[in-house]
C-alpha cells in the first residue's frame, strides 16, 4: 500500500509536435523506476476517436495493442519498452472517450437536469479518468503524457483539467514538464529560444507555469542561452534542461539522468533521494553504439514510407541487435513492387533475414507471397508477422502442397482453398472498431521446435490483432509437406505458430511478437532471427 498522496507529473508539449514527448515521459518514468518508485504512465489524446485503432497507420503511426487487448497509442509502446510496466486499457484515454462517458450519463439521465459543459463536467470526467488510474492504489508516481500541443484548441479541457489539480494538489504533488524546441539558424549561426518563451507564454495564459523545460535541440545549449530561457520562462536555471539529438533512444534517460531530473521532481515531490543505479542503461546503450557485426534485414510490407507504423518492429531489432552484439541495418522493401520472382531477387539480394510485415488489406499481398517464397526457396532466415503468416501459407499452400488458388477470405471470397478464413464468431461482426481477436491469448508450444528452442518453455502469453485464422482443415496437407505446427492455442485450437522443417529458420507467428520486446530483454523470435540470420550472413 502506498501511503503518501498520488504525486503526478504532467509532460505537455510546445512549439510543434513530433519533439519526443513520448520518449520523454518513457524515459523519465524509467529514471524514477529504476530509482525505486512505483510508477505508471498515461496518455491522454485529444482527438475525438474513441480509441486510435480505427485510424490510418499513415496519420497516426502504428496501433500498439496491451494485454487487455485495447487498441492505444504508440506512445504507450514506448513506455512499456522502456519501463517493462504492463499498461491496460486505463492508461490511454482519448477526448472521444471522455465525451462518449459524460454523454451516456447525460442520456442516463444522470445529470438531473443540469446544463452539460466543457467545465466543469468534461473537466470532472478527465479528472476522474486520471485519478482512476491509481485506485486501488498501486503507484507513488502517475506521468500523465498530453497529446497535441500547447495552445491546441482541442487540448484545452485538458490543460484546465491540470491548472484544476494543481491548485487542489499543490506543486508538491503535481509537476509540470515541458516539451520544447529551440531551432539553429543557420545563417545567423544562433540557436533561438523564442519559440520555447512563446510556448511558455501560452501555457502561462491558461494559469500553468512549467517546472520544468525540456528543450529539445540539435546542438549543446550554452549557459547564456538556458539563463535567458529560465529568466523569460518564469523556471530555475537549473531546470532548463539541454534535450540534445541523441543517437539511441534509450540514450534519453541518461542525458536526462545526467542533467539531475530525477533529483529536481523528487525534491519538488518532498520524496527520500537515494542512490541511483542506470549502469544497466548505460551498459545497453554503449552496447547499441559499439556492435561487432552488420547484418541485413529486410522488412516487406505497404507502409514502408512512414516506418512510425511499425514502430514497435523496429524497436524489437534494436533490442534483438544488442543481445547479438550486432547492428542490424534495416532495409524496407515496398512488396507493391515485387510482381514477380526477378523483382523478389533484385531487392532482396542483400537480406541476411527477411522479416513479412503484418497488414491488412489486399494492396501489395502478392508480393509479400513472393517475398516468403524467396526464403523459403532460397533458405533465408524468415520471420513472418500474423498477415506475414498468412501470407507464407498461402505460398506454401501454392507453391508445395499444389493447392494454386489457395488464398485468405480476406483477399479472395470465394477462393476454392480458404487455407486463411473467418471464424464463426467474426463473420457476424459489422462493426470495426475492437471487434479483432485482440490481447493476449495463451499459446502452447511444441518441444523440439524452433519455436520451443527461443522461449525455453512451454506455455506463453502473446498479443493479437487480427481476424482472420488459419483454416484447420487444411493442417494434415499442410504437416505432410513439411511443415510444422509450432504453437497453438490451447482453448480455441488455433494456429498460432508456424516453421518450415527443412530451412534452417523459417518461422511465422499469428500473433505480435514484436508487441513484447523490450529494452534489456529482447524478445525471444526476434533474438533468434537475427541469430540465424547472422549465421546465414556468415555462410553468404
Ligand atoms: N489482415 C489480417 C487479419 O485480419 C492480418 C492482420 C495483421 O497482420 N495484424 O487477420
């Protein structure tokens, strides 16, 4: 039981978005974790989507979905890596959400009678949302991270739900963190702090006064520059603190680290400072800057142009890559433009592994089957993601076991081999948004697999995000031709994972795996990957 009041830290952002205020909460919720405090973090968004799981990759980046199976923001990705704290459904709340509560209430009849408004009833309903988080109490901290910028009209509920909780809490259990920007010019040869100072004023209209600057910039801020920003900014010299372009991600919390952040909320939090040990942190990030070996690793999919929407693959590898001791180079592959085998030679030459990304939507799907031929055929490492799956079935389906219309219902109604289909459950769903088979779901792995040989057990907990299923008729063609039916889930009978047994690593999984990789503990299949295909790059 924690007995000290909820001590929350707000991280809001200024001058433009994209600065990182995902990173910055992750990494100082990694800072006051690994200095020993209970800690979790929020979201808030302030778009009107009830959740981001109905929204184009390419607007909003990649759907990150938790083991209660909710479909949140990728920042939400980024605090799980960096913290290894479970999230659930509660540390993501849009205004969509918050607006659908107060109008169901409304239309309850709960209100009794009274006009409905932004504030106070909208104001009380984040509040609530924030408070809820911690009951029954569990954390010391709750970082509670605001989407958009400051001076968004849509962000404005929730700035005056914190002016609101930190007049009724005290500065000594609310903190104010701010992103900021402060731009080079080049021709002048100056770095600018007007943009932070306007960024400020803005947040100081509406009653709030950041503890805290994180100004995010690509070259060391001198003295001169951070007093003047303290002084304009109404914040201690000391907490202006220099966000310099870092190599690494997980090198944040340690520039941070080293600027005394953890020091500066905890004593504003009137908390017990003790020693404070990141040399695990460091010990990964020197580790991510100084690998022994390059391997190649191609990733075929549709949304390669904006690599946000596979945020969390990527940030697998880099996982995966220090465990390795390598650095693994990342080379996309738009599947668009991969029609036949000769595209499928000419770009992917270079693959040490070939990872097929997950998708939806028949756009590209033929060239993912040609890509996961190209492995199978070639013997390249290949790691398929749930359609990546789908799709190396189908071409096994095709190109093994004869079968040469065999497709996914998804792509192909009425294909005579829906080797991938819809099950019973999912054909009477209309609606889109939450309806997948989504969360985690337990999966029994089979020994002696390569599967089995990665997790070193026999039960795991994966996440999901799909509809479609392979279709079980079709398993006994399927074993007869060689292939292995690694993992499935025990309670539904599903197929969760799939490998070739003559290839030395082909192996596909229905499920997420990059979803639960993170940072000092890389996930098992992406481990093994980019094992085999270091091997392969070896034997090239
Ligand atoms: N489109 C496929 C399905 O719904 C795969 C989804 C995915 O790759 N996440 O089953």
């Amino acid at each position: 039981m924690v007995k000290q009041p909820t001590k929350y830290i707000f991280v809001l952002g200024g001058v433009l978005s994209g600065l990182g205020k995902g990173i910055a909460s992750a990494s100082i919720g990694y800072l006051l974790k690994s200095r020993g405090f209970s800690v979790t973090i929020m979201k808030l968004d302030p778009y009107l989507n009830v959740d981001p799981g109905t929204m184009n990759p390419f607007q909003h980046g990649e759907v990150f979905v938790l083991d209660d199976g909710s479909e949140t923001d990728l920042d939400l990705g980024h605090y799980e890596r960096f913290t290894g704290i479970e999230m659930s459904a509660a540390n993501n709340t849009t205004t969509g959400q918050i607006y659908q509560a107060v109008l169901d209430r409304e239309r309850r009849g709960d209100y009794l009678g009274q006009t409905i408004q932004v504030i106070p009833h909208i104001t009380d309903e984040i509040k609530r949302v924030i408070k809820a988080i911690n009951i029954p109490k569990k954390f010391e901290i709750v970082i509670c991270e605001v989407g958009g910028t400051v001076g968004d009209i849509e962000s404005l509920p929730f700035l005056e739900t914190i002016r609101q909780m930190r007049m009724e809490l005290g500065k000594e259990n609310c903190f104010i963190a701010q992103v900021t920007l402060v731009p080079f010019i080049k021709t002048s040869g100056e770095l600018k702090t007007k943009p932070t100072q306007h960024s400020v004023m803005k947040l100081r209209e509406i009653g709030l006064n950041p503890d805290l600057l994180l100004c995010r910039t690509a070259y060391p801020i001198p003295r001169s520059v951070r007093d003047k920003i303290a002084l304009f900014c109404n914040v201690h010299p000391n907490h202006v603190i220099e966000a310099i372009d870092v190599e690494s991600i997980y090198e944040v919390p340690l520039v941070f680290y080293n600027q005394g952040v953890t020091g500066i909320i905890i004593n504003q939090f009137l908390l017990d400072d003790t020693d404070h040990d990141i040399s695990k942190l460091e010990n990964f990030v020197y580790r991510v800057k100084n690998p022994s070996q390059r391997v190649t690793i191609s990733l075929c999919g549709k949304y390669t142009s904006l690599p946000d929407s596979y945020k969390s693959v990527i940030e697998a590898f880099t996982h995966a890559a220090v465990e390795n001791d390598a650095h693994v180079i990342l080379h996309w592959v738009d599947t668009e433009d991969i029609q036949s085998q000769e595209d499928a030679i000419q770009h992917l030459s270079k693959a040490d592994g070939i990872l097929i990304l997950p998708g939806f939507g028949s756009r590209g799907i033929e060239g993912k089957i040609m890509c996961a031929q190209f492995a199978r055929e070639n013997r390249v490492p290949c790691l398929g993601i749930c359609l990546g799956l789908q799709c190396a079935m189908i071409e096994f389906a095709r190109n093994v076991c004869g079968l040469k219309k065999a497709n996914s219902t998804e792509f192909k109604k009425q294909t005579p081999d829906p080797i991938i289909s819809l099950m019973a459950d999912q054909k009477k769903v209309k609606s889109k948004g939450g309806t997948m088979r989504l969360g985690a779901y337990p999966c029994k792995l089979k020994p002696g697999t390569r599967a089995y040989a990665a997790y070193r057990k026999k039960m795991i907990l994966e996440r999901h995000r799909h509809r479609y299923e392979v279709n079980n008729k079709y398993q006994t063609l399927f074993g007869n031709h060689g292939m292995i039916f690694s993992g499935s889930n025990p309670e539904l009978n599903l197929v969760e994972i799939i490998e070739l047994k003559d290839h030395p690593w082909f192996v596909a999984s229905q499920f997420h795996p990059e979803l639960k990789s993170r940072v000092e503990k890389a996930h098992p299949l992406f481990r093994e990957f980019v094992k085999a295909s270091i091997k392969y790059r070896k034997t090239k």
